[in-house]
C-alpha cells in the first residue's frame, strides 16, 4: 500500500489512435484513483511519446532494390557513347567543367539558403533544402542529357568533378552557412562512404560500357538507337512509381513550400545555361552545364540526412529531398510530352504531304504523257507536209522549161531563136517589149 492506495491490483486500458503524418507527439493523460473505502481520490498526471515512422512496406523494398539495377544500365549505356577524344579535349581545356563548379557550388548552396529564408521554413525543411543545394550532381542529370542532346562527354566529366569535389565543399558549407542557419549543436554526418559508392556508381559503369565500345564497336550502332526510349522509359518509371510510393510525404507539407522547394533546381537550369553562355559556350554544353547545375544527387542528401537526426527528425528532414527529386524535373516532362506531340504532328504533315506530292507527280506523268502524245502528233502531221512540200517541188523541177520568141532577133526568113529563160527570171510582159510565152 502507499498512500491509503492498495497497489496490488493493476487494469489495462487501451486506446486506438490514427496517425496521419510521421511525426511525434507526447500523449498527457491523468488517473484517478480511490481508497480503498472510496472516502477520496488520487490524481496522477502520466506522458507517453507517440512517434509515427516510415511505413515499411513491400513496395518500398521493391522500388529501393530496382534503383541500383537501372542506374547502372544507365551508366553502361552512358560509356558505350562516350568518346576519348572529347574527354582529351575537355582534361585539356577544363572552362566547361569550372563553369558547372562555381554554379553548382557556388550558386546552389546560397540559392537553398535563400528560399529557406524567404518562405520561412520550419528548421528541419529548411536544413533539408540546404543540403539538398549543397550535393554533388548525380546520373539524373545524365539522364536528361542525353535526352536532350546535350554534351554526354562533358556531362560525365561534371559529374565526376564534382562528386570528387563534395568531398570538401559539402563539409565547407554545412559547417560554415548551414550551422549557423540551422544547426548549432548538432553535429552533422557526411556520408563519406556513400560519396565513394557514387564515385563507384559513376566510374566503374562507365567503364565497363567504353570497353564494350573499344572491343565491341557494333555495339554502338545499337546502343545509339535505343539509348533515348530506353532513357524515357526509366525517367517516366522513377516519376510514376516514386510519386506512388512516397505519395504519403505529400501530405507533410504546406502549399507554399510544394511549390517554393522546386524554385531550387529550376533557377539552377536558369543561371548554369545563363553563365554558360556569357562564357560563350556553344548550344550543346550551355544545355548539359544547366542540367547538371539543376539536377543533385538526392542520394546523399537522403543519406546526410536520415544519419544525422533520430527518428522521426529524419524522416521529417527527408522530405524536402523527396520534393526536390519529384518535382525539379517537371518542366522537362512537359517538354518531352510537347515534343512527342510536335513529333507526332509533323509526321502526319510529312504522311500527308507525301501524298499530295504522289499525287502530283501521277498527274504530272498523266500530264506529260498527253504532251507527248500530242507532240507525237504534230510531228507526224510536220512530217506529212514536208513530205508533201518535197513531192510538190519535184513535180515543179519535173515541169518543161518555157521558151520565148523574140522578134527583135529575128532574121528575115523568119528564123526563130529559141531562148531557153529559168520561171524565176520570166520578166513581165509589156507592149514596148512584146514577147511570146510558149
């Protein structure tokens, strides 16, 4: 017994309770106790920590175990095309490369900070969108550059840069801007491990594809054809199946900060293609410099994140990641569902055009066909009548020739001098000059 309260006998009490975001939370609730003759009662506040995680479900596992796989036929697919030459080129005059650095470094670190800022995040959102600015470019941005014709062989020499990079800049800005912003206690984690996997990821596939190349070169030809429906097909399965995953971190967040957290990658495409281009880079690289400055590995930002904060702080700090990812690449899946269109449209034209042109040409064979024909004719008809203007001069050459008589020469027995005179020197006949045609 304590306090006139007999502590031998316990109860259970249950309660149902349904979570709707991962978060935590404390539960207060009070007891009541009675003596044991029920003259008075006992009050005793209690707490109890209610935390929601993760869900960890089938699908999750599924969608986390493909990754890997399809990232790294990316990759081979990736070193298939690249070109050694190229490479020399851009080790030998690296400006592309120290562009997409200073942009990428440079830029996107103070560009997290400032919309954090300007759209007052909480803390951990706003830490999550700054680490997000602080990771080095990742296979994505390989991706799109291949989609979009850009410059393959700089995009991966970007990516290899500035992973190696990260290895220095991303301990630079965490512990420098993003502690004192954010964070003035706790100490962050950098993922070295998983920045030499993405090196790994980066280097070893492309690897093996410029060895498929050298010893294989039909390969080539091949990879060449189906390399852009291949990638297509990979872009849209990470947008459907990643949005139907993680649809649930959705929920977590506010309007304003869906739409403010893709500002970030998309002013990065803004400002990389337009500092590429006051560098006067050609067409090609000013695309493949916006994308890998737009484009992070969120890989390690998930990683920095999920190791540095317990749960569920964690979680909470990964959703800025998720956005990021899910919503940066939007304006190029309208630009691809534009250009399928305008590729389906023009085709219709070229089918159509084609047509008309068929049909042109069988009118102008029909057409040509009666010219000839009546060509034909009026040849035949010419020939008949310079047939018939020969016949008609030989019957003239075929004429006698005519005699004159002229009385002035005549003797006086009369005798008549035949003259023989060609028709065309016949003069006319007049009273002081009398001749006799015979």
């Amino acid at each position: 017994k304590q306090d006139g309260i007999d502590n031998s006998k316990t109860s259970e009490v249950s309660w149902l309770i349904k979570a709707k975001y991962i978060n935590q939370t404390y539960m207060n609730y009070e007891m009541k106790a009675f003596h044991n003759n029920g003259s008075s009662t006992y009050f005793k506040t209690c707490s109890v920590r209610i935390m929601v995680t993760q869900p960890r479900r089938k699908i999750d596992l599924i969608f986390k175990g493909l990754i890997p796989f399809i990232i790294g036929f990316i990759a081979v697919q990736m070193g298939v095309l690249l070109e050694m030459s190229v490479l020399k080129e851009i080790v030998q005059r690296p400006l592309p490369v120290l562009i997409g650095f200073v942009t990428q470094y440079g830029l996107m670190p103070l560009i997290a900070f400032s919309i954090t800022k300007i759209f007052r995040y909480p803390p951990l959102y706003g830490l999550g969108l700054f680490v997000v600015g602080c990771c080095p470019g990742g296979t994505a941005s390989n991706q799109w550059t291949l989609i979009f014709d850009g410059d393959i062989n700089l995009s991966a020499c970007m990516s290899f840069a500035s992973t190696m990079a990260s290895f220095f800049m991303m301990p630079f800005w965490f512990y420098t801007l993003g502690k004192a912003a954010y964070l003035k206690d706790l100490k962050i984690y950098i993922p070295y491990m998983d920045l030499v996997r993405s090196l790994a990821t980066i280097i070893v596939p492309i690897g093996v594809g410029m060895f498929i190349a050298h010893f294989f070169p039909k390969v080539k030809v091949f990879i060449n054809k189906i390399v852009k429906p291949t990638m297509i097909f990979c872009v849209f399965f990470f947008f459907i199946f990643g949005t139907f995953v993680h649809l649930y971190l959705f929920k977590m967040v506010s309007l304003a900060i869906a739409l403010s957290a893709p500002l970030l990658p998309w002013l990065g495409f803004i400002l990389g293609g337009f500092f590429a281009w006051i560098c006067r880079q050609d067409w090609r690289r000013v695309k493949t410099i916006a994308i890998e400055t737009g484009i992070q590995n969120v890989g390690i930002a998930f990683m920095v994140l999920l190791y540095s904060f317990p749960e569920p702080e964690n979680v909470l700090a990964t959703v800025m990641p998720f956005l990021v990812a899910s919503l940066a690449v939007q304006p190029f899946h309208i630009m691809l569902v534009i250009r399928f269109i305008d590729y389906k449209f023009c085709s219709l034209k070229k089918k159509k055009n084609k047509k008309i042109n068929q049909r042109d040409d069988q009118s102008d064979d029909t057409g040509s066909k009666t010219t000839n024909r009546l060509t034909d004719e009026s040849d035949e008809k010419n020939e008949n009548n310079d047939d018939e203007l020969k016949n008609e001069s030989s019957d003239e050459q075929r004429l006698p020739t005519p005699l004159f008589i002229d009385n002035n020469h005549s003797d006086g027995n009369n005798h008549v001098e035949e003259t023989a005179v060609p028709p065309a020197s016949v003069p006319a006949i007049s009273s002081d000059n009398p001749r006799i045609l015979v």
